[in-house]
C-alpha cells in the first residue's frame, strides 16, 4: 500500500472518528466501506451561542427603537408636549419597566437586594436603574420653563447616539455574512467528499484535494466562528454601560446651555459622576453578594442534613458496631429464612428484602471508616482464622461487605492484577481446562503472572485492605508465634481475590457475562488464591494436585515478605470517593428503610441486651429521618413480620418497657 493511500485512509478514519458521537464507538453510515476508509459522516452545526447572543441583540435592538420611536414623537410634539413635565416622567418610568422586562434575573437580584436592606434596617432601598430614575424624573420635575432646550437636546444628546448604537449592533450582519459563507464553504466541502466516497469510481486525487480543501476551510470556519461569537459577545456588553453613558451625556449637554438652571444640573451633574463610579462597582459588588448569600444558604443547608442524618450514621459506624451487627443478623435470616410457625396463613407472603449492603459500603467510605470496621471485623474473627485458616467463614452478609467495599474502591487495583489473565481464559476457555493436565498447567502459568505482579504492588493496595490485613498478622502472631507460615493472606486473597476472579463479571473486571467453561476455569483460578491465603492444600484426587501444592508453596515465602513490606508501607487513608451529601440521598434512604421494616426486632436485640438508652437514641434517630416523610407513609405500618403469639407477647412487653424508659427520661 502507498504512503498516499494510508494518508488517504488515516484522513477519512479521523473524519469517521470526529465526525459520530456514539456510545458503541460507531457512526450511522459505519456500515458503508471503501478502500480508502469509512464514509465521513461529519457535519457542521451552528453553535447555540451564536443563536442566543443574537437574539438578545435583536431584542436590544427593538428596545432602542422604541426609544426612538417615543423620543422623535416628543421631539415632533415640541413645546405643547414638554411643558407637562410630569407626563415626561411617566413616560420614563415606562421605559424603565420595559427595558427591565427583558431581564428577569436582574429584576430578581434587585428586588432580593431590597429586601435585605429592608431586613437590615436601612433607609435606602433602592439601588441601579431606580435610584437614577428617580433623580432623573425629580430633576425634570424641578426644571420647568426649560422645554425648548430640553427638547432640542434629545435630538443631539439621545436620539443621535441611540441611533449610533444601533448601527453598532447592525454591524452584526457583516460578521454574520462572513460567518453564513465559512459555515456554507466548509459544509460544501464536507458533502463533495462524502458523495466522492460513495461514487461508483472513487477519484484519489480528487478526494485528496477534497480533504486538504477541508482542512484550510475547517480552519476558516472556527477563525470566523470565535471573531463572529467575540464580536456578538462584546457588542452585547457595550450595551449595558453605553446607554447609562447616553443618559449622562444627555443631561450632562443640558447643564452646559441651560444657565438659569446652574444650581439644579450642577446637582446633577455631581450625580452623574457618582453614578459612573457606581455603574463600574456595582456589578462587582452584586456578584459578591449573592455568591456570598448563595455559599451561606449551602453551608446552612449541610448544617441541617448534618443535624437529621448525624444521630444514625453515629449509631451505625460507631465500634462495636452493633447497628451494624443486629441489621446483617436480620439480612442472613431474610436470605436463609427459617420455618414458618404452624398457623402461617397459606396466603402469607413475606417483605420484600431490601439490600442495604452496598448502601452500608458506602456510607461508611463516605466517612473514612472503612478501615475501622474491617479491622473489627477481621479481628473478631481471628480464633476462627487460626484454626481453619478461613476468614468470616459463617458470615454471609461480612463476606457481601468485603466484597462490595472491593467493588467500591478497588476495582483498579483488580483490573491492573487480573486484567490480561481473565481476558485470557475467556477468550481462550478450552486451554483452561481444569480437568485436564494442560488446562491446569495454564492456571498456574496464569497465577503466576498474577502473583508477579502482586508482589510489587503494595503501594497500590487500598490502605483498607492493608490494615485488615495487618490486624490478622498480628494477632495470629500473639495466637500462635511458632507458624511459620500462618494464614495471613486469608482476607486479601481469600475475601477480596477470589471472589472477584470467580466471578469478574459481576465486580467490574469484565463488561460480558462469560461462558460457563470460562467461570469454571475463573473458579479454580479463584481456589488457587483461597488456598495460598488460608495456607490451604489441594487434595490428592485432585488432577495435578502435586504441582498445584508445590506452586502454592513456592509463594508462600513471598506472601510473607510482602505483608511485612505493607507494614512499612504508606498507611495514610485516601480520600473518600463517595461524598457525605451523596450519601444522604443515595444511600441513607435505604438504610432507612430496612430500618423501618425491621424495626420491632432490632429494638427487641437492643432491649435483650438491657441497653434501653441506646432503644431511644435508635427510635430518636429513625424518627428524625421519618420527619419528612409524607403523611400517609410516615402513619403506616411498616412492620409486615408475621408473629406467633408468644412472639406478639414478646412485643407487647418490650413496647412498654420502651414506653416506660421513655416516660423515665
């Protein structure tokens, strides 16, 4: 293939690429080939700026030409109109409050900067276009027996200059001319070169001069694009000062000729000083103001998601975490539930489950106490881990939460660990085999890829699982100082590992669910990190269970040296990836409503264990979620667990023991 031919190609595949917004990475014409590339399916789109900035133009313009309109009828109306100073003030509060019309937010600032100063106590409320109009309608007022002159000076002192700035604004057609021909040329070019793709008899040459045509006038298009939009852009802001400045020198020229009215346009004239000096610091000081309200109100605002959501995170991520334990207690029942009492209605049916794990992951992420709970946790478990080599073994809902904290914050380090392996077996299952002497010894030439990288990868471990992992070290050192080799590495490869291998579809490792000979072999991939983490064998009926044995004992040194390499390592917490505000709406919901649905045994564990004054803080906290729920939610009952009698008088006692401790406190 020729250079020019690749170039050719390169071109209409950068096109093709540039040219489609779509999420699978195709176009809608990706279908049609040539030999030379893809058809281009690029357009080009006049950006919505350019439409927005040019109606506030237009709109600017029509408002400049009622103005005129209004100030030649004066003009034409001559001294029979200007002697009737208080119709001429009228007619400028109209036009006040039609020019404020067109801009609603700054009505909106005005009138919220007004009500301030009403709630401050102050005497002056109003600010910009009302106080000027006021001075301006008093000051006419006072000036009577002065129309003539007034009246001429609005032809030269206003009409003139509003017209100027009209023409400013009709400048705009040249620059749009400009732009229509760049925007015409460039979408010309790009039509030429997609019907020269899709010719019958492709002509090269032509279409390489197409492509470099394209580029000169893409270039064109965005150089005209930006000058016109600049220009819209500074066209619109002239005309927010220009206007002000008109009035100024309007009144200003009516000082200068007006001499038996010295005392009252000096007045003025000192007014229209103060008020330029004010137009440049206004605007300033009206954004400092609201964005300081607005940072106000937002800081109040988490100030009081703080004070509603505070009481049940404490009870929740507070050691022993006992919340925590009695919620994960109700959870393994509703997923192993236990016999029915022999009345059981036969059309009886159960709550809805709601999985409050992930949300739980979260919210403890969220406050960066995530080490916390799995050192707890781990910790709790070590008299199991040192006799089975097995962390959380009974523990259905720990593992769920191992597993999801994974899910969370280490989806990287997974993908970085176990990326090319995976993709390996399940592009390649039949190699993997693990009831075949070839498919085992590709397993293990894939473990130890994987362990290759592992060992050289404490810094980044999440320092969650490195404490987690520390505390079992430690503590099977106090249990049984002799082991030479003691399960350490039973939480990390065993809890976090190897359920991710077993199933990478299911913790963000892989995008497709793969074939059922691709999870088998990504099982015992995952088995071989069980094993080598419990300090764990293969049986002898195992195939290949010999050298399976021998590989894991080859690693067992390098697991050691590397949990003592995390000891030394940077154990500083990262930053949370989910924030407090997230989680109040995201994830406290559904905590909450698991709550309420389990509400009567949770208080009932809570009351067993004689801590009546935690009962309360429970209820306050749940109550103090349940304030903004609607009526009709927040009076219904929420408890759907069916009750044997000894159960329901089991209930009744602890109600009023709980309404007794109440009434106590």
């Amino acid at each position: 293939m020729s250079k020019f031919t690749s170039l050719l190609r390169k071109s209409s595949s950068v096109n093709l690429n540039n040219g489609g917004d779509h999420s699978n990475g195709t176009s809608p014409d990706s279908s049609l080939h040539t030999p030379f590339g893809d058809i281009t399916n690029e357009r080009v789109i006049e950006p919505d700026e350019v439409k927005t900035y040019e109606k506030n133009l237009n709109d600017t313009k029509s408002l400049l030409s009622d103005l005129i309109k209004n100030a030649k009828v004066f003009f034409e109306k001559g001294e029979s109109f200007s002697k009737n100073q208080v119709r001429w003030c009228q007619s400028f509060s109209k036009d006040y409050e039609k020019s404020t019309s067109h801009s609603n937010s700054a009505q909106n600032v005005i009138q919220q900067y007004q009500q301030q100063q009403q709630q401050e106590g102050s005497v002056d409320n109003n600010v910009g276009f009302t106080k000027a109009l006021e001075q301006f309608s008093s000051s006419i007022t006072k000036t009577a027996g002065f129309e003539l002159d007034f009246s001429n000076s609005v032809m030269e002192g206003f009409i003139k200059p509003i017209q100027g700035l009209i023409a400013i604004i009709e400048e705009k057609k040249v620059y749009r001319k400009k732009f229509d021909k760049a925007f015409t040329e460039y979408d010309n070019i790009i039509g030429k070169i997609k019907n020269q793709q899709t010719a019958k008899k492709i002509d090269i040459l032509k279409l390489y001069n197409y492509e470099r045509e394209k580029s000169k006038l893409k270039s064109n298009y965005e150089a005209v694009k930006v000058e016109y939009i600049q220009f819209l852009v500074d066209t619109q802001n002239r005309m927010h000062t220009d206007y002000i400045d008109i009035l100024c020198s309007h009144f200003d020229s009516l000082s200068l000729f007006s001499g038996n009215a010295y005392t009252e346009y000096a007045g003025i004239k000192t007014y229209i000083d103060s008020l330029r000096t004010w137009c440049l610091s206004e605007q300033e000081f009206f954004q400092k103001d609201v964005k300081e309200r607005d940072e106000k109100r937002l800081y109040e605002l988490a100030r009081e998601e703080d004070a509603k959501y505070q009481p049940i995170v404490d009870l929740l991520i507070t050691p022993p975490f006992y919340l925590m334990k009695l919620m994960n207690d109700v959870r393994k029942n509703e997923l192993f539930p236990p016999p029915l009492p022999p009345n059981t209605p036969s059309n009886y049916v159960p709550p809805v489950p709601i999985p409050f794990v992930p949300n739980l992951v979260r919210l403890f992420e969220s406050r960066a106490e995530m080490s916390t709970v799995l050192c707890h946790m781990v910790s709790s478990d070590l008299p199991n881990i040192s006799v089975q080599g097995v962390v959380l073994g009974q523990d259905v809902i720990g593992c769920e939460f191992v597993e999801e904290c994974a899910n969370l914050i280490a989806v990287p380090y997974m993908k970085y660990l176990f990326d090319q392996s995976i993709t390996n077996i399940v592009s390649f299952s039949d190699k993997y085999r693990p009831s075949s002497q070839q498919g085992i010894d590709n397993l293990i030439m894939e473990f130890n890829y994987i362990m290759n990288i592992f060992k050289d990868s404490i810094e980044y471990l999440p320092p969650p699982f490195k404490k987690a992992s520390l505390e079992i070290k430690s503590g099977l050192h106090k249990l049984s100082p002799s082991s030479s080799h003691p399960p350490i590495g039973c939480f990390l490869l065993g809890r976090v590992f190897a359920p991710c291998v077993r199933s990478p579809h299911t913790h963000g490792l892989f995008n497709v669910i793969p074939s059922d000979q691709a999870l088998e072999a990504c099982s015992f991939l995952s088995s071989m990190f069980y094993y080598l983490g419990g300090n764990q064998n293969y049986i002898s009926s195992q195939i290949g269970s010999a050298q399976l044995n021998d590989t894991l004992n080859a690693w067992k040194d390098t697991l050691n040296q590397f949990f003592e390499s995390v000891q030394n390592s940077d154990l500083t917490e990262w930053d949370p990836c989910v924030s407090l505000q997230e989680t109040y709406l995201t994830d406290i919901p559904i905590i909450k409503q698991f709550l309420k649905q389990h509400y009567s045994s949770i208080s009932n564990s809570y009351l067993s264990r004689n801590d009546r004054e935690i009962v309360i803080q429970f209820s306050a906290a749940l109550g103090q979620l349940e304030a903004d729920d609607p009526p009709s939610e927040k009076h219904s009952k929420v408890q759907h667990n069916l009750q044997s009698p000894s159960e329901e008088s089991t209930t009744t006692t602890t109600t009023t023991n709980a309404t007794q401790v109440s009434d106590s406190e």
